[in-house]
C-alpha cells in the first residue's frame, strides 16, 4: 500500500482532517511565536500566520458538527463497564467532550449570526466554558490512563515472579512499553495537551510557543494513534 492511500484513508474521516488541521493550527502558533522572539520579521507576516491559526481553529468547529451525539453514545456504552475506575472517567470525559462540542458548534452558529442572542460577551462565555470542560476531559484522561498504566506494571511485575525473573524497574518500563505502546503515546499527548485549556482558564500562564508546542506535540500523537486506527478498518 503506498503512502498516498494511506493518506487517503486517513484523510477521510472527519477525525482525520481535524487531527490534519489541528498540527498546522498549532505549528503555525509556534512559527509566529518565534519569529515575533526573533524580531526580524515584518509585523505585518505575523499578523498573516496569527490571522491563518484563528481561521484553523474556527474551521475545527465545523468538523465538530454533530460530534456531541457520538460522544454521549459512546457515553452510553462506557457506563456498562465492570471497572468502576474506567467506567466513571470514560463517561464523565465523554460527558465532558460533548458538551465542549456543543459549546465550540454554539460558538459558531453564534459567530455566524444563526443565534438570536449573540455578542462578544456570549461568544467568550461559550469560549471560558469550552475550556473548562476540556479541561475536565483531559484531566479525567489523565486519571483513566495512569490507572491503566498501573494496572499494566502489576501485570507485567506478576509476569516476572512467576518467570522468576529480577523485578528491576527498567525491565518491568521496556515491557510496559513493548505491551502497550499507544498507552504511553496517549498519556505522553494528554500531558502535553492538558497545558492548553489551563492556560486558556488561567490556571497557568504560558508563553504563545509553549502552547504551541505542547499543541503541536499532542496533535501529533493523536493524528499518529488515529492514522494506524484507519489503516486497520480496511
């Protein structure tokens, strides 16, 4: 299978086109970032690469469309789950997820004047609350994927005392790792992702390129985890 149908593939789901969208969004981000630092470059560019992020993240938007109700299905499947521990994080983070959705699809109804209440101030009450339940998804992400992380070290350290191998620390990481290597890349995208809605809520203040950068990286992760996904549906 070549390269370009691979693409093909992957490019072809919504997903896929805003995993695409959201790399360039917060590379553009860094670039401007670093040539503003830099102070070699015309105001005028910056604003250009400025102007094209926030076109990006409002074109996300409308591959979010509809994506509350996947989210509140996918909801209605993880609450039957026997782990406690899974089945609460998934479905409060899946909770969380679509109603974040539906508050970035309000944002842009709002911003293209289908809503009868509209405005500045209503568009940042859409856009606080957006972050707040990003927020808590990634942190409810977080919790899920740590105790699967746990979960996995018991597994593997049981493995070495029946094998009667040494319990070393290093040897019990390379066979997490070699197990369950998209746990470690999830966990790796969360924790870099986790910094955008704390800046965005205030929590933190990072700098234009930090938040580029962690975008940027857990976008990356994400569009990688997503494009093997697509490459085994055919």
């Amino acid at each position: 299978m070549s390269w370009l149908e691979q693409y093909t593939r992957f490019s072809d789901h919504t997903s896929g086109q805003d995993k695409i969208c959201r790399v360039v969004q917060y590379s553009v981000q860094l670039l401007w970032w670093y040539l503003e630092r830099k102070g070699t470059t015309a105001a005028d560019r910056i604003r250009s690469l400025q102007e094209l992020q926030a076109n990006l993240s409002l074109a996300r938007k409308y591959f979010s469309l509809g994506k509350s109700v996947v989210q509140l299905r996918s909801a209605a499947v993880s609450i039957h789950l026997n782990d406690p521990v899974l089945r609460y994080t998934l479905t409060l983070s899946r909770i969380s997820q679509a109603l974040q959705l539906l508050c970035d699809n309000l944002y842009l109804f709002s911003r293209l004047g289908l809503l009868p209440r509209g405005g500045d101030d209503y568009t940042t009450t859409l856009s606080s609350t957006s972050s707040k339940l990003w927020l808590y998804c990634d942190l409810l992400n977080l919790l899920r994927l740590c105790y699967e992380l746990r979960k996995e070290f018991c597994v593997v350290r049981e493995r070495h005392e029946m094998d009667q191998r040494p319990g070393c620390t290093v040897s019990t990481c390379r066979d997490v790792v070699s197990r369950r290597p998209e746990l470690i890349s999830s966990l790796v995208a969360v924790v870099a992702d986790v910094w955008l809605p704390l800046n965005s809520c205030g929590v933190v203040d990072v700098s234009p390129g930090v938040v580029g950068m962690c975008g940027m990286l857990s976008s990356l992760l994400s569009a990688r985890d997503l494009w093997r996904k697509s490459q085994k549906e055919y």
